[in-house]
C-alpha cells in the first residue's frame, strides 16, 4: 500500500518537474514576450501600412538602441535581486559630459567614447560598492544617486544643452555602414555580450546563485559582494554606452535626458519575464520587452493616437506581463 | 463524560510533500473532557498533524470527521467555526495592542457591534478570570511577560467558543513554576469539557498530564494508549529500532588531528573544545540554543570569533569568510538545504558545482561538457534520483537534494565536512543511504564532525559524542560510556 502510494506520489513529481521544465526552457529564451511581440507587429501591419516598412523599423531600431543597452544591464543587475534606479540620470550626465569633451574642449572621438563610458562604469562602482560592501539597499542607493547624477548634469550645464558635438563622436549614434545604423550593431554586439556572459561564463552563474538565494551563495563560496558589484559596474558602463549612442543621435548632450529611462528599462526586463526578487531573468526577454515598448509607441504614433494614451496603454503592459508571470509561477507550483 | 462520540477524529489520514509523506494513514480520535498527548520525534508527523487539524493544510486522503460528521477544514477560519483553536509555540499576539483587543483580534467587527467598551472590557475580564489571569484588560500584551502573554492565547481561544484546544509545545519558554500554572489550567479546561491536544518533548510532563496517549513515528500511528506508560516505553515505540541498525562502519580513525578547536568563545560560544582526525565522525549533542550550530558557523567563518584557538593540521586557523575556509577545505552543510544550501531555481547540475566553476572554465567561460562530466561523476556516485541533471535543484526530494549538497563539497576534495542535521526532513529509508555516504567518506580519509538533535543518529553514526551546555563543551564520551541515558544528562544537568 505504501509502495503504491510513493510511486503515484514520483509520478506526480516527474510530471509536475517535465511542465515545469517546459514552462522555464521557454521562458528562459523569453518565449512569452516575443510571442506578445509578435502579436504585437502583426495588429499594427494589418492597421498601418506604413508600419513593416523597412525605414520605419530600422527608425524603431534607432529609437529603441538606447533603452535596449540599458535594459540589458538592468537585466544583471535585476536578476541578482538588485535595482538601479540611477540610469537615466547616468546617461544624461554621461551625454553631457561627452558634449562638452567633444564639443568644448575638441578631445577626439575615440576618447570621447573611452571617458564617457569609463564615466558611467564609475558611477556604477560607485553604486555597486554601497551596496555590496556597506550593505545598504540598493533601492536607496540607487535612488540617492538618480537624484545626484541629475544634480551633477544640471549643475555641470547650468541646465543648457551643449551642442555642437564632433562627427567623430557622433559616429555611433548617427553612421551607417550600408542602409544600417552603426547604434544597432552596437546595440546588437551589447545584446551578444551580455547574453553570453549571462549563459557561459562564471560571472554570469553567479548572478542568477546570487539573485537566487544570497546565503545559500555565500556558503557555496561565491564571491556575493564582488558579483553585486559587478553587475553595477556593467550597468553603469552600459549608461556611459547608451549616452554615446544618444549623444550621436541628437548631436548635443542635454541634462534633461532620459528621464524616466529607468523606469522603462526596469518594465523591459520584466515584460521579459526576469522576476523583481531575483533569480530569474534572459536577456532575450529583456530585448523583446524592449521591443515591444518601442514598437508599441512607433505603432501607436503611426496611428495617430495621442501620446497620453500611449502612456496609458504602456503601463496596462507592464502590468499585464506582471500578471501573466504570476500566472506562469502558479503552474509552476 | 460519555466517550461515544469523539469531538474531532482522522480517519486514515494522508498528507504527501514533494519527496516526503509527512503522515500516512494516521487515525486518531480526541475526546472531550480528556487531554490527549501527541508524541513522536521531529518530522515524525505531529505537526502536519496540527495543520491539518487547524484548517492549514488539507488532507489528501482520508476524512476529517467533526461531531460524527465528515468535515472540510478549508482555511484556519473553517476550523475556528468548528471549535479548534491553537495555542502555538511562536507567540500570535501583537504587542502593541491592548490584552483586550489582542483577546478580540480578527472579532473587532463583532465585538464593536455588540458590545460598548466598557461591557466589551467586562467580557475580557471574565474570560481572564477564566483562566485566573490577574492583569488589567487595557494593558499592553508588550508589557506583560511570557507566560503572562501565553495565557492571553489561552482565553482567547476560550473566548471563541474553542472545544478542541491544541496546545503546541507549550513549555519551552516557562519557568517552573509557571509550568505549574500552566498544567493546572490545562486540568481546569479538561474538566470544562474541552478536548485538550498536548505536543510536547517533555515526555515526563506529556505523560503525567494527559488521559491518553498516541505516539507517532514517520507519519504513522504507531501507538496508542488510555494510560500506564513510563517515558521508556514510549521512547521505545518513538525510535522503534534498534541503536546500530543502519550505520555502517567501515573507516578506521586516523592518527593526526585534521581540526583542533580549543577554549573557542564568541557571543554565543563559552569556551567550546573539539578535535577531528581523518576517517573519524564527531557528533555534537546538545540542547537548542547550546551552541551546537554557532560552532560549526564559527568554524566555517560565517560567525566573528573573539577568542580560543582553531588548528587546521596542527596550524593556527583564523577563518574570516566562507570562501577563505573552503580554500583551506572545509565544507559546511547547513540544517536548512532550502535557504541555506542550495539555490532552488538554479538546475541540479548548476547547484553541485556553485562556488566551485572555476576549474571548470577558461578565460571565465564554463565549459559545459567538463561541467557535466563532474555532475555526472556525482550524481552516479552519490546515486542522486533525478529525471536529468538539468531539472531545477527544488523538484528533488529532501534526501536528493541533501545528496546534491553532499556532492558539491566531495566534487571539491573537502577534507573537513561539518554537518548540521544531516537528516532533517528526510524520509527513514534515504536516511540510511545517506549515513552510508558519510561512512564512505571516512573511510576516503575525511573528517565529519556532525551536529543532530535526534539522539539515536548521533549515537549510531559518531565515533565520539562531544556535549554543549549552554555555549561551552561539557562532555566527552566514547565507545561503551557513549550512551543516551550518559548524552542526556550531560545536555541538561545543572552543574
């Protein structure tokens, strides 16, 4: 009798364990989002015609090249159970102060590029060594810094754009090589980088073990605070990217920037499926996520619908996604 | 009082956990007017037992029968309808309230409706002296002591028409005299015609209060009993097998010492002294609270340490984090796997090699297939029962995972493990299995030295017993002098 009963009981286990293995393989490769995406192109290719055309996508691209490389740091830094409120205010200072190098004091592209990034990676130290060594929230943290970065842009302009930035510096941003834009083969190599980093390499593991249980990772012997670290680092370096790519975009760095660009970064990763405590998370999720607020926005516009209503319809996404993951985690239990 | 009708009977009640059947079968029936005594070991089943009976957990098979009729307890609030009330080991009170509104929590809405304030104090103060509670109804719960806090529980599960109270290790913050206290009411509800359930490992207390007497072992009614049994004989029916039975034995104790930990203190440690050679297991024994977890913390580096002396091989040893004493190859696995040992979302074959995935990379990219070489080589060894090694690390059952955890450190030559409770959660049959791997180990050369509230692990897997009292090393005993009668009294004797 009891025999029977632990068989039925493994049998349930595999079964429960095989749906489950189903739901996470899709999900890890961000399945859900990219078919909401894809639901998402064919409404507005049926409504617009104008819309699968290949000047208005390669528009979307552009549009979307800054949030998708924040977002793709923002998916680091979220899976390791972290948050970094503090990236739009990094990007603009970082647009800013490329600007002005570029503009004002003629330094040549290629340290133009080099110091804005380093710039951004520093902000990010800054960010990752309060919360990795001294232990305070990053929420706080992050929050604390968004309001001193933009300080710091506004303060560094005295609220003025800087314009008049160098072709040379510009290059990522605004070239072509053929009809593409040189901001989506950045885009793209980003994407790559982060996504192997998270699939292959030790780093990587570590920031799902450490978003994932941090004390069963401390006794396991991974580095914890080094990783939180880490992936503040690269967020804060992927700011300092992104605002190359805007700073080419516009031609000028304004303080005013990217406001509120973390707030649609953080709604990409978990449109992606990435959980808000940690653990879980792709960065394939991230870039349909992305996507799908990008689109959503040309699509709507193309329409003619008013931009307020646009907003409206973007958070009804965010919070549905939230839904369908709460969905997908009662199947899982 | 007739005993036709019990007030509350399982009838062949099942549970299952993924991996585990917490009881099986069990069938009990509670009386009114009788204290009913609930015994067994940790995980014997006692408190799914409880939870099913309060309304937490739903049986998977088997009935839940009321007042002769078959029953439904589909949340706490179905349970309180039917008359059950739970006295907890964790206090439920909110401090910040008064013992009045602490008494009518969760009622408020009723209790405003029916009553003013002054009329609804009155009625506090009738069920306090119901339980003969002296405190003003307009205290604060925060400012009144333990005991005083666990007799608010007490009337107000009175308060809310309870016949079937269960009283879940009731004792363990009282004083003695307290404990009195406690009994005499415990006699007065009895008397009152309440059913009165007492879970308790005091078993000299359990058996001298109560009318009737079940003891539980791995899920199962294993005895029942009206009355006469001395705490040996239930202590008997609680193990039900005998001392040496599934520890095997086949390491031979080295010479050397691999750790030697001398006069050791911390803030939770008096003076703690323990050694370990290769191929030996020392078992730590000791009440909650004495020390035993804190010291393999300490070791581990996980805990500062203020003072003593830890040798590794004979060398000072100062631990200062985890990643600085696994370097130095120790391993430490946790009491509690799930949040403490592994990561459960990561796969079973991420969570044998975390922490440990250098050796398996180059230029910091992990090589898959030397990753799952190792995996493999583990889960074949350690006989791990997975569906593949790619499943997620929570869909294992408890004996599995603790295999997972074992494997990581083995797949890192530890040389010294140490071992909170080795088998907590882990149904009997894969215990064995993992008493075995412990022994293999030994005999490979390493050191164990493993912590265990159950005696009869402790006594059958380790070669030395070293007791905590109270933060400081007490006791050491082996070989014939290492029995549970010499264990006991070394963990709780006075001086």
């Amino acid at each position: 009798m009891t025999a029977t009963a632990t068989r039925t009981s493994d049998q349930d286990t595999a079964r429960r364990s095989g749906l489950r293995t189903v739901l996470s393989k899709s999900d890890a490769f961000g399945g859900t989002a990219l078919v909401a995406l894809l639901i998402i192109v064919t409404v507005f290719a049926i409504l617009e015609p104008q819309f699968l055309t290949t000047s208005n996508l390669l528009n979307v691209g552009r549009q979307a090249a800054v949030l998708i490389i924040v977002a793709c740091g923002m998916t680091l830094v979220i899976i390791s159970a972290n948050i970094d409120l503090s990236v739009g205010s990094t990007v603009a200072l970082c647009a800013v102060v490329g600007a002005s190098l570029s503009a004002t004091h003629g330094v040549g592209g290629v340290l133009t590029v080099a110091g804005v990034v380093a710039l951004g990676a520093l902000i990010g130290a800054v960010n990752g060594a309060l919360v990795a060594w001294a232990k305070i929230n990053a929420f706080i943290v992050t929050l604390g810094m968004m309001t001193v970065v933009r300080g710091a842009a506004l303060t560094y302009t005295d609220g003025y754009p800087i314009s008049g930035v160098q072709d040379d510096a510009r290059y990522l941003g605004f070239g072509t090589v053929g009809r593409i834009p040189v901001a989506l083969i950045v885009t793209a190599v980003v994407f790559a980088v982060v996504a192997i980093v998270l699939a292959k390499s030790v780093a990587g593991r570590h920031v799902y073990a450490v978003g994932g249980n941090e004390t069963s990772s401390h006794i396991a012997g991974v580095a914890v605070a080094r990783t939180k670290f880490f992936v503040f680092v690269v967020s804060g370096a992927l700011c300092g990217l992104a605002a190359v790519v805007l700073l080419g975009r516009l031609g000028a760095g304004l303080p005013t920037s990217a406001q509120g660009l973390e707030l649609d970064a953080i709604a990409a990763v978990i449109i992606g499926g990435a959980s808000l405590f940690g653990g879980r998370g792709s960065v394939f999720g991230t870039f349909f996520g992305a996507l799908i607020l990008a689109v959503l926005q040309n699509g709507l516009n193309l329409l003619g619908v008013n931009s307020f209503v646009i907003q409206i319809l973007s958070g009804v996404i965010i919070i549905l996604a939230v839904l369908l993951d709460r969905l997908r985690n009662r199947t899982r239990k | 009082m007739t005993e036709t009708t019990p007030l509350l009977e399982l009838r062949e009640v099942t549970k299952r956990f993924p991996g585990v059947t917490a009881t099986r079968k069990a069938s009990i029936a509670f009386f009114p007017g009788r204290v009913h005594a609930l015994l067994g070991e940790n995980g014997a089943g006692k408190s799914t037992i409880v939870k099913m009976i309060s309304g937490i957990y739903q049986p998977d098979e088997g009935a839940i029968v009321v007042d002769g009729q078959r029953v439904r307890l589909h949340s706490p609030a179905d349970a309180e309808a039917a008359g059950v009330a739970v006295v907890h080991q964790h206090r439920t009170l909110v401090d910040e309230l008064t013992v009045a509104e602490n008494l009518f929590l969760g009622h408020l809405g009723r209790a405003w409706a029916r009553f003013r304030r002054r009329t609804w104090e009155a009625k506090a103060r009738e069920l306090l002296g119901r339980v003969r509670l002296d405190v003003s109804p307009g205290a604060f719960v925060g400012d009144v002591g333990p005991a005083a806090q666990q007799t608010i529980e007490i009337a107000r599960a009175i308060g809310r028409d309870a016949r079937l109270i269960i009283f879940d290790e009731p004792t363990t913050s009282l004083t003695p005299p307290e404990r009195e206290v406690l009994f005499d009411l415990v006699r007065d509800l009895r008397d009152q015609g309440i059913a009165v359930v007492y879970i308790s490992h005091d078993l000299g207390d359990a058996l001298a209060l109560s009318d009737e007497v079940t003891v539980l072992r791995d899920g199962a009614v294993v005895a029942h009993e009206r009355s006469g049994w001395d705490v040996q004989t239930v202590v008997r029916h609680m193990i039900g097998r005998s001392l040496d039975s599934g520890f095997p034995r086949t390491r031979r104790i080295g010479a050397e010492t691999v750790l030697d930990v001398r006069d050791l203190r911390s803030p939770h440690l008096r003076g703690v002294s323990v050694s370990v050679s290769p191929g030996e297991i020392v078992g730590v024994a000791g009440l909650v609270g004495s020390g035993r977890t804190e010291l393999l913390r300490a070791v581990f580096g996980l805990d500062p340490v203020d003072g003593g002396q830890i040798l590794l091989d004979g060398r000072p040893f100062r631990p200062r984090s985890p990643r600085h004493s696994i370097a130095a190859g120790i391993g430490f696995v946790t009491e509690d796997r799930k949040g403490q040992g592994l990561v459960l979302d990561l796969s079973v074959s991420d969570n044998v090699v975390l922490g440990n995935e250098r050796p398996l990379a180059s230029a910091g990219l992990i090589a898959t297939r030397r990753q799952n070489t190792t995996v493999d080589a583990t889960i074949r060894s350690l006989q791990v029962k997975t569906s593949s090694r790619g499943v997620p690390v929570g869909t294992l059952s408890g004996g599995n995972q603790q295999k997972v955890v074992l494997g990581r450190w083995l797949a890192r030559s530890t040389r010294l493990l140490l071992i909170d409770e080795p088998t907590v959660g882990i149904d009997v049959g894969a215990r064995g299995e993992f008493y075995k791997l412990l022994d293999d180990y030994a005999a490979a050369g390493g050191a164990c030295l493993v912590v265990s509230s159950d005696l009869t692990e402790i006594l059958g897997l380790a070669d030395r017993v070293v007791v905590l009292r109270a933060g400081a090393s007490v006791a050491e005993m082996k070989g014939s002098d290492m029995n549970r009668e010499a264990v006991l009294r070394a963990m709780v004797a006075a001086a």
